[in-house]
C-alpha cells in the first residue's frame, strides 16, 4: 500500500511539475485549472508533512 501511495505522490508530482511548466512554453496539453492545481497542492503538502 506504501508503495502505492508512493507511485500516486509521484504521478502527481509530475503532472504537476508538467503543467506548472509547460505552459510557460505554451505546451501544456492537459488542461488542469486553478482549482485543480489547488487540490494537487494540498494533496502534496499533506504528503510531505
């Protein structure tokens, strides 16, 4: 279960890193608002606590 959570923190990172990025070149595929990026945010912090 670990190593579940582990993989899901890391996917998330990713995406995260990948639209937090991306569109300053103006390649952001997905398209993840605000509000998403919120809830990636709080998912991480409640992660790395």
């Amino acid at each position: 279960m670990y190593k579940f959570g582990k993989c899901m923190a890391n996917l998330a990172i990713f995406l995260y890193l990948k639209c937090f990025y991306i569109p300053i070149i103006g390649l952001c595929l997905t398209d993840i608002d605000e509000a998403k990026l919120d809830v990636i945010r709080q998912k991480l912090g409640e992660i790395s606590h």
